[in-house]
C-alpha cells in the first residue's frame, strides 16, 4: 500500500500511531472507496437483472411459439390416433359406430377434465398468496385478504388433540 492508504491503526515511519485526524483521514477514505464498491456492485446487479429480465423476456415469446406448435401436432396426433381407435373398436370387436365415437370421446373428456384441473390448481399458483399476505402484515393492500384466508382455512391441519384450540395463523 502507498504511505497515504495505510489501513486505520497503522504506524507511521517513526513507529507512533498517527494523529487522530490522519486517523480520521484514512477511516473516511476506507469509508469511500467501500461505498463506491458497493455502488459498483449495486450498478453491475442491476444490468446483470436488466440484461435476465430481457433475456427471460424473449424466451417466453418463444416458447409461447413453440408451445403453440406443440398443441396443434398434439391435437392433430390425437385425432388420428382417436381415428384409430374408432377403426379398431368397429371393425375387430365389432362395436357400433356410436360406441366406438363416445368411448374415444369419453376418454377426451377425462384427459380434458384431469388437464383443466391441474390448470386451475397451478394458476391458483399465481395470485402471490404469500407476498399478499405479508404485504398485509404490513398494512400496505389488505383488501381481499379476508376472503383468500376463508377459502384457504379449510387447508390447515386439524389439531392433534380435540380440546385443543386450532393454531392462529398470524
């Protein structure tokens, strides 16, 4: 280090400590340059979630692209392969042609219902139940709050013991 940065409780030449102003001195310039490095630091975090936000930005459109595309050879796959099916159930097993369309349809409208409700439940997901929450902890936009812990109450685990009272949820 040069003879101006010695760290704070150095010596100087003659072995005595310096003079309580020095002594200040050196603990401001300390104090500087750690601010200036987490202003760097704070700067470089801030492109680096820009530059993220950008990236994340972009992909998403295209998966979207991709998921699109995805749908419409699912579907068309899944038409060919209910086609199939149909084709099969009336002319190996001999069903009616009534039977063979509302088996297939059945099975459509089981895998529909299975997919709609998972749907629900992951965009049940997105509300940011817990940041909601504790936003209202804090006072900052309550409202709403009381109607999400009534339909949620129905989750809490009931109390290992009858007398007991269950727990609060704060």
């Amino acid at each position: 280090m040069d003879d101006d940065r010695q760290p704070p409780g150095a010596v100087d030449d003659d072995g005595r400590p310096p003079h309580l102003d020095e002594s200040v001195r050196r603990i401001g310039r300390a104090g500087r340059g750690t601010l200036d490095a987490a202003l760097g630091a704070g700067r470089a975090l801030r492109k680096l979630v820009v530059a993220d936000l950008a990236l994340s930005r972009s992909a998403l459109g295209r998966a979207m692209a991709w998921t699109a595309v995805a749908v419409v050879f699912g579907a068309s796959a899944w038409l060919l392969i209910a086609a199939t099916i149909i084709a099969l159930l009336r002319n190996v097993l001999e069903w009616s042609w009534l039977a063979s369309i509302s088996l297939t349809a059945l099975i459509s409208l089981v895998f529909a219902g299975v997919a709609s409700w998972r749907a629900s439940v992951f965009f049940d997901h997105t509300g940011l139940h817990a940041t909601r929450r504790q936003l209202a902890r804090m006072g900052i936009g309550d409202g709403g709050l009381e109607d999400e812990e009534a339909a949620h109450e129905d989750t809490m685990p009931p109390p290992a013991n009858p007398a007991e009272k269950p727990p609060v949820r704060t």
